[in-house]
C-alpha cells in the first residue's frame, strides 16, 4: 500500500474515533434530571382571561416589557412581562407581534393573569396585569 492511501485510512479512522467518542461524552455527561411539579403558592387561585386589544403603545424598560391598549378591559390598559433573562424569548416575541400588529393598525388577543399580586415589577396594581399570551391574527 502506499503512503498516500495509509494517509487516508489514519484519517478515517481518527475522525470515525472522535465522533465515537464525542457521541459517548455527550451521553455521559448529559443526565436526564427529575423534575417534580411545583404547588402554587399562596391561597389565590389564578384565573387567566383575554380579550380584543387595540395597541397604541408597546414599550420595553429595564424592569418590564409592555403594551397598552387603547381600548382598556375593567379599567385594565397595561400588560407586562417582568424583564427577565428567563423572559428574554418571550419578550421579543410580544415586542415583533406588538409592533407588527400596531404598525398595520390589527387588534390582537391579550391573554393575562386577573390578579395583581402576580404583577411584574414596575406594574401599578390599578391598571396593570402581567401578560401571559399574546395572539395576532390577520
């Protein structure tokens, strides 16, 4: 054989090694963790609701992202999300669906938590909810 083709199959058969062994470390060292269901804290039973929102404002802040409606549910005109690394994705999702929705003149459907104890910093209990689900539709 020449050296050309001992060449080759060296290689191969060192990618072939570390594949094998890269696909070994990663089962290794990623364990399935148990995760127990957590209990709601606190007597409140949550209640979440929705309806037809007009955006006439979405803003983001060091504390909170949020929106207003302009047309305001019991009084209610502003749903936040706490400004979170854990709520980044969500956020930037309610930020792109706000802003296209509000642009192009849409109502959206705002589904948020009904009472203000789970509110998100910076969120006055009076006209504020946190957010839960934002749906645009055309």
């Amino acid at each position: 054989m020449s050296n050309e083709i001992i060449k080759k199959v060296v290689y191969a058969v060192a990618v072939v090694l570390l594949l094998f062994a890269s696909f070994l470390a990663g089962r290794l060292f990623n364990r399935q963790s148990k995760v127990q269901a957590q209990d709601i804290i606190g007597d409140e039973t949550r209640y979440m609701t929705s309806f037809n929102c007009d955006i006439n404002q979405v803003a983001i802040f060091d504390n909170r992202a949020h929106i207003r409606c302009a047309n305001p549910e019991n009084g209610i005109a502003y749903f936040a999300v706490a400004n979170t690394p854990e709520n980044q994705s969500f956020i930037n999702r309610v930020m792109a669906i706000g802003l296209t929705n509000m642009s192009m003149n849409r109502s959206v459907w705002v589904f948020y938590e009904t009472l203000s104890s789970s509110n998100p910093p910076g969120c006055n209990t009076g006209d504020c909810r946190k957010l839960e689900a934002l749906s645009g539709s055309k």
